[in-house]
C-alpha cells in the first residue's frame, strides 16, 4: 500500500486560506469516507484536526475545513495564522489498516 | 484528561528485540481500539498495527508483519508492542494512538518513545 501523495509545502499570507490535497486511489480514499487530518508541530505528537472526511473534533478551530472528491481529499485552513505553520498528515482507511499521506510543510510568510 | 505514555524504547542492535509499553489513563480503555504508529526521523506517519476492544481484531502494516506482535491488557489500562527481529529501517519515534469509535481517526496520542536499531 503505497502512501497518500500530498505537496510537500504549501504557504500563505496571514488572514488568507490555503488548502492541501492528499490523493490516494479507489482502494482507499475513494472508497471509504474516513479520511482523517493531522497537525504536528516539530518534537511533538500528531494531532487530530479533521475526521471522517470534515468532522472537526471538540476544540478545533473552524478555521479548519476538510472535504472529498473522488480520490482525492482536501484540508483548508482560513484566516491563516502562524500557530498553523508545521506538518500536516492525511491519513484513510483502507480495509483493514491505515494509509498516511507523505506530509505538508505549512508556511505562514 | 486523556493521557497515553509511552515507554520501553532504546538503543537495540539488529535482529534484537524490545517490548513497547502504553499505559492509558483518564478514559475507559477497554472501550477503545488502539494503534501504534511510528516515525523515523525527520520521515513522516507509519501506520503499523491495530487491536480492537477485546484484541479480536488485529491488523499489521506489510511492513511488520510476522516481527511485530501488538497486545492489550485491559485490566492493567495497557498497551503492548513486542518487536522482534529489529532492522535499522525500524529506528523510529513509536507513538500510540487511540481510536475514534472504528476507523473514524486517531483522537488522541503519547509523546512517543524512541527506537534506535544500530550495531
């Protein structure tokens, strides 16, 4: 089971919205709507921002959106600002395991 | 308060083996499935294992199979790694991870614990 494919960076301006994509294949993102996001600062655990495709968890922020078309899911993060800057995880189920994307470098310029 | 502390890691030569530990606090554990998941350095999220309520359902990354064995003990609130036939691509900060109700997502992690796999 091959990884999600996700950009390596993407950046923005405070205040502007910027989304990251996580493409898998029919096996696993287009397959099943439990796509899940992560947020990992550096030298501390992943955590869980979006949920079953864009369920957002008690005390995420709405600035957090997530959505999905086909193979491909999507996170958005509105009103940019810099405690949004580090890694960014996609991650699906995929009958019986789980499938990470290959991680998103969020810069705030 | 949710809290996952992982323990057990360290320095290990290939081929060795060590026994990973997640005590589990503040939530009933044996409501949850669980995951391990693990990260090499500077690499990103590997998805290795999954055990159910009851350890009726248990699942491995290719990537392990057959070297890792993934436990619970639900009397005790823990959670259990047993790696055996180490390699050096198995270096690795391992996290434990709890399970929104099935597969829904990864709600809540340990700090982690680190694996290094060198002679």
């Amino acid at each position: 089971q091959s990884a999600l494919t996700q950009p390596a960076s993407v950046s923005g301006s405070p205040g502007q919205s910027i989304t990251i994509s996580c493409t898998g294949t029919s096996s696993d993102v287009g397959s099943f709507n439990l796509v899940s996001w992560y947020q990992q600062h550096p030298g501390t655990a992943p955590k869980l921002m979006i949920y079953e495709v864009s369920k957002r968890p008690s005390g995420v922020s709405n600035r957090f959106s997530g959505s999905k078309s086909g193979n491909t899911a999507s996170l958005t993060i509105s009103g940019l600002q810099a405690e949004d800057e580090g890694d960014y995880y996609c991650c699906s189920y995929a009958s019986s395991k789980y499938v990470f994307g290959t991680g998103t470098t969020v810069t705030v310029l | 308060e949710v809290q996952l502390v992982e323990s057990g890691g360290g320095l290990v030569q290939p081929g060795g083996s060590l026994r990973l530990t997640c005590a589990a606090s503040g939530f009933t554990f044996s409501r949850y499935s669980m995951s391990w998941v693990r990260q090499a350095p500077g690499k990103g999220l590997e998805w290795i294992s999954y055990i159910s309520t009851s350890s009726g359902s248990i699942y491995y990354a290719d990537s392990v199979k057959g070297r890792f064995t993934i436990s619970r003990d639900n009397a005790k609130n823990s959670l259990y790694l047993q790696m055996n036939s180490l390699r050096d691509d198995d270096s690795a900060v391992y996290y434990c991870a709890r399970l929104v109700l099935l597969w829904f997502g990864l709600d809540s992690w340990g700090q982690g614990t680190l694996v290094s796999v060198s002679s």
